[in-house]
C-alpha cells in the first residue's frame, strides 16, 4: 500500500471516528432539541463540535495552505449545519418518529450526507 492510500485510509477512519464522538459522545440533549431552530446555539455548538475534531484529519492529510485549513473548517460547519438542520425539517413537516421506517430512512440519509462530506474532504485534501 503506498503512504498516500494509507494516509487517505487513516484520514477516513479518523474523521468516521470524530463523528461518532461528536454525534453520539459529545452530543447534548440541548443540541438535539435545538438542531431545528435556525441559528439557535444548540446547532451552532454542534456543527462547531464537528468542524473543530476535523482538525486531527490534518496530521495525516496536511493541507496546501491555512487558507484551505480554514475554507475546509468552516466548510464543514456550513455543510454539518444545515445537513441536520434539514433533517430536523423534515422529521417536523412528516411528524417522523423512530415508529416510521421514514425516520430511519432519513437517518440513514443523513448519515450518509455527512460520510460523503468526509470523502469530500480527503479529495480536496489529496487534489
């Protein structure tokens, strides 16, 4: 395997693993209940969370300047944001509960939204 394919394996892993800390570790109720008001603090801590353990993916996929370090950043606290906010919109117009298979299909969705972000993040990185 050559170092490039194992740094982009590990940068993968490593924001998988930010994820899940700041999605299930890190998480408080208060960000859950208030990830569907725009611009409540709530969300903002959250998406914040989220942008700031992006940092770690740096070690191993360092970035051409500070300007792309801080564009991928905030980047990441934009597209977390709304990538939830969103759900949380939806989840209401469809009065969704964990009883409707819709609710986990739109989990599920999101999940993926914010994986692909990840694979977006490496490509920038690697360009």
């Amino acid at each position: 395997m050559s170092a490039l394919t194992g740094a982009i394996l590990l940068a993968f892993v490593v924001l998988t693993v930010k994820h899940t800390i700041a999605d299930y570790f890190l998480q408080t109720s208060y960000q859950v209940r208030n990830k569907g008001s725009y611009g409540h603090p709530g969300g903002l801590i959250h998406a914040g969370i989220h942008a700031l353990l992006t940092l770690p993916v740096f070690f191993f996929l360092p970035p051409s300047s500070i300007t792309l370090a801080v564009a991928i950043i905030a980047g990441e606290f934009v597209v977390h944001y709304h990538l939830d906010w969103s759900k949380e919109q939806l989840t209401k117009r469809y009065e969704l509960t964990q009883e409707n298979p819709m609710f986990w299909n739109l989990f599920g969705l999101d999940q993926l939204c914010h994986l692909l972000t990840y694979v977006a993040i490496i490509a920038i990185l690697v360009s």
